[in-house]
C-alpha cells in the first residue's frame, strides 16, 4: 500500500509504502517519533480518524497534534472521560456535569450533597494521574440502539436517553469504555489515557474546573486566571435557561417538535433587549462618554451597538457610534505577519495617535475632521466627517482592540466604559457532551458569509485558524479589562442556523482539506431539530445580522 504521509499541517508530504494492514497508531510510533507535541489523531482523504483506525488502502495521512480544533476537541473529551472515570472511583456514582468553558478550561459539578472539597479534589486528581501513568486504554464500542438504552438507563443519564430516543437513526451508538466505566460522547477519544499528559484541576465556587493545554502551547498548562465576570456570565446564561425551562439540548428539541419554539424565541430576545437596557443604565448613571466594545469574530457587535445606541437614547443621550477601521494606517505602513502577508488586526495597523488625537478633541467640544478609510486606495481622506458633540454626549466604539489599554492610552480612563461581547453558550447536549462557543460562532460566520459575502462554507473554514488566532492574540487577552460582559447567545438559534449550514457544510467534496471540519459539524448539527418558520424573529435581533432581515445591517 502506498500512503501519502504529512506529519504536520506545514510539513512537506513524503510517499510511504507498507505490506500489511496497520494501525495509525503504529504509523506514528514510526514516523512521529521526533515530532515536537503528541499525535492526537489523523486526516484520512480528509477524515478525522482515531488512531486506532486500520489502514488498508492506498490514501493520504496527516498526524493531528493539539495545535488542530479537531485535536484540540479530541484531547478534551478524553480527558473527561478519565475525569468522570476518576470521580467515579473516588467518590462513587453521583452524577457530574460538565457545564462550560472558564479560566482556562472546563468548568464542571460533582452534585454532591455539598460542595466538593478541596481533599476530594486533590484525591480526583491524583487518581486521575495514576490512571494516565498506567497507560489505560480507552476502548471504542458501537453497541445496539436498544443496548444503548439499557446503559444509558442504568447509568441514570435522562438527557442522553432523550437524545437517542429521539433521535433512531443512530442505529448503532458509541460508547467509549475506561476499565469498567462506559460512557456515550459524541466526539472521538485517544487509544488510551497514556496520551493525556498535561491537565490540573482548580476547586472553584461550587464546582471544579478542569484546566489543559491552549492548542497554541500543547506542553503546558496556561497560567491560571480568574474570570469572574465570564463565571458570571454563565452564571446568567443558566438563570436564563432556567427561566426558559431549557436545561439540555433535548428540552429545546421538545419544544421546537411541539410548536412551542415562538415563545423561546420571544423570551430569549427579551431577555437580551432588558440586558442592553441595564447596561445602558450603568454608562448612564456613570456618566461614561468613550464606551468601548470588542468581542472575537461572530459575536454581533453591529447589532449590540446599534441597540446600546437606542437604550441611551431612550435614557436621553445622543450617542454618537463609530468603529476604528476608518483609522487604519497607510496601506504601505501595515504591519505584515510571519508570512509576509499584511496584517490589518495587528494593533499596530491602527493609527493610534490620531485616534486619541480625535477622541479627545471630540471630548473637549472641538469640531473634529475624522477620516474617512479607502479600502480601495489605502488611504484616509479628510473632509467628509467634520465632526463635534455635544457636552454629554458618548461616543460608541466598536473595533477589535476596543478593550486593549493601548488603543486608548491618551484618554482619561475617568470617561471609558469597556463591553465585551461573546456569545456564552451555555445549552448542551448533555451533561458530559457540551457546545463550544467556537462552534457556535463559525456557523453564525459561516452563514452569514455565504448570504452576504459570496464566500463558501469552505472558504470560511479555511479562515478560520487565522481568525482564532488572531482573536488569541488580540482580543481573548483583554476581555479581563471589560467593566461588563454580554452574552450574545441565543438559545434558540442553532436550530435556525441549522437549515442554512447544512446544505452548506454538504456541498464541501472529500478531496477538499475542509472536510473534516465539515463532517463534524455535520454530525454535531444531526442532534437539532430545525426551526424552519423564522418570521417571529425580531429585525432588531442579533442572529438577524447573519441570517439576513436586520434593521441594522444593510
């Protein structure tokens, strides 16, 4: 057999031959040995595929570390599996819910009848530790959908037979086993627990965060950082669902089945509109005038600023809303990345002197000329903006380095009001299976590319590592500064987005290098039912600005 073999995603492809049918695993025993971080999995013609694969054909192979989503994913849900598994062995069966990404991993709750300890913490860990030291294997097993009722029953896991039973076409479920511990996980796991090297664990509020490696940095663990005001965000995402009587992913499918999605949609939107209002109040009663806003690529800033702009005009101000693009440097002047190319979201492609010279001059009652960028030539012109505001009046500003000090240093932190915005979301599919943010936000981008870009779903993947890392750098660093966060998610709009990603994601062939990420996204969207019927979504709504409808975006 011959294989065409990458052992990285910037490596030059060599041609391979084998005899006999093997694992990838054995594979990368061979030919990964001098690989600086450790194989997680592989591309097949452009498939996710566990190690423990047999190859059998001619094909072309790629080795996945934790630098790749796919990996990445990967490296977490089997590090949960021998979280629950060490949990299990220390303190018995007693159910855990893995809630939500924070402070550098994975919030989660052991529901004991208090809360878990700082010696049961420590006694979870080193169990877990030993387990990983042992080099347990972690087996793959499709089991009958009646079987898999019968598991999921014994284990007491609702939400998950829910999910099966609504959903029988998943004939033949998959269950990973860790000794004598069985659990259902959606996404693909490590041949065995010798391959999760890296985690701790952090006892928090009344839970227990399970903290790994950033893909950036798959050796280490990143510096610890208490999120507060992210926790608190969640924390209102879970009221909010609450209130709605959404828990799991199962509740919203019930609902959708049984037509009672239009109050869902309903509430879910007031809730957002008495969330700007509140925080209008705060920039009100503060009596900010620079109020700043930044959140990573999808998150609706358009639309949240355009509504902030309303709720102070309501309590009697007269914003006045701009964003930083018109202050980019001279075409010839942008910073290039590593690859040459110009980087329009470094910092440095910001003209940051004439921006404070601006802001300022607004602030003291000058009459202003604020430029006007030509994306086309490169360059500022001057003369169509001449600007001033009244004594009162703030200044919205939306713009990728908003938080950063930087971008701000000369004006008075005395009139600054900093908002982050992200959509937190907080509905899973279950209590071990969770949604990613990031997920959520490459389909809202996905979507909204195609109706309003041209671009393909393909495109937008391809995109997408850049855009992450990009919003690594520039944005996630400085959310920490934000004087309030805003949760821009909306429990409902998966299953709007869904009807409009999967045509998408199904055009996209196996020979293209997107694939992969396709199909997972594919097999996450099967668990949703789709809300087809979209007329009561308000033109005033976030999801509005990537489905099309906004009274905000043209």
């Amino acid at each position: 057999m011959k294989i065409k073999l990458k052992t990285g995603p910037k490596e030059p492809e060599r041609e391979i031959e084998i005899k006999n049918p093997v694992p990838i695993e054995e594979l990368k025993d061979t030919w990964g040995k001098e690989l600086p971080y450790t194989i997680l999995a592989a591309k097949v013609d452009n498939k996710i595929e566990e190690l423990t694969m047999i190859v059998d054909h001619d094909c072309s192979i790629e080795f996945l570390d934790m630098r790749t989503q796919a990996a990445n994913l990967i490296y977490q849900y089997s590090l949960c599996l021998i979280y629950l598994k060490a949990i299990e062995d220390v303190l018995g069966k007693i159910p855990v819910e893995i809630q939500n990404s924070l402070n550098k991993g994975l919030y989660t709750e052991i529901k004991t009848a208090r809360a878990v300890t700082e010696p049961q913490v420590r006694a979870i860990e080193r169990r877990m530790k030993l387990l990983v030291k042992e080099n347990r294997p972690i087996v793959k097993e499709s089991v009958s959908w009646d079987q898999a009722i019968k598991l999921l029953t014994e284990r007491g896991y609702e939400e998950k037979i829910r999910i099966l039973k609504n959903h029988p076409e998943i004939e033949h479920p998959v269950f990973y086993c860790l000794d004598n511990y069985k659990n259902f996980f959606y996404g693909a796991m490590v041949p065995s627990t010798g391959y999760i090297k890296f985690f701790e664990l952090v006892k928090y509020r009344r839970g227990v965060i399970l903290r790994f490696p950033y893909p950036s940095e798959p050796n280490r663990i990143p510096p610890y950082v208490d999120e507060k005001k992210l926790c608190s965000a969640f924390g209102e995402a879970k009221k909010w669902h609450k209130l709605l009587k959404i828990s799991y992913l199962a509740d919203l499918n019930e609902k959708v089945r049984d037509g009672e999605y239009k109050e869902i949609i309903l509430l879910s939107e007031a809730l957002h509109e008495k969330k700007v209002a509140e925080i209008a109040d705060q920039i009100t009663r503060g009596k900010k005038r620079i109020i700043l806003i930044a959140g990573p690529s999808s998150s609706g800033k358009t639309t949240f600023a355009r509504r902030l702009c309303i709720q102070l005009k309501v309590n009697g101000l007269d914003p006045l809303y701009m964003g930083t693009d018109d202050y980019f440097v001279e075409r010839k002047d942008t910073p290039l990345d590593e690859d040459g190319e110009p980087n329009y979201e470094d910092l440095s492609a910001i003209d940051i002197d004439l921006f404070n010279s601006n802001m300022n001059g607004l602030l003291c009652g000058k009459q202003v000329d604020l430029p006007t960028f030509d994306f086309i030539e490169g360059t500022k012109l001057y003369g169509k903006r001449i600007t001033s505001i009244k004594p009162h009046q703030p200044i919205v500003i939306e713009g990728i380095h908003a938080l950063n000090k930087e971008l701000t240093k000369y004006i008075s932190e005395e009139e600054k009001f900093r908002i982050y915005i992200s959509p937190f979301t907080q509905l899973n599919i279950d209590s071990h299976n969770r949604i990613p943010t990031t997920d959520a936000r490459i389909l809202r981008r996905m979507v909204r590319d195609h109706l309003f870009r041209g671009h393909s779903a393909k495109m937008t993947i391809a995109d997408w590592p850049k855009v992450r890392k990009g919003e690594d750098k520039n944005i996630f660093p400085f959310n920490g500064e934000a004087d309030v966060l805003f949760n821009s998610a909306l429990t409902y709009e998966l299953a709007v987005l869904k009807k409009y990603a999967q045509p998408l994601l199904e055009e996209i062939d196996r020979s293209e290098p997107e694939y992969s990420d396709a199909r997972r996204l594919l097999k996450f969207l099967t668990f949703f039912e789709a809300i087809e019927e979209e007329s009561i979504i308000p033109n005033n709504s976030i999801l509005r600005e990537f489905i099309g409808g906004s009274i905000f975006v043209e």
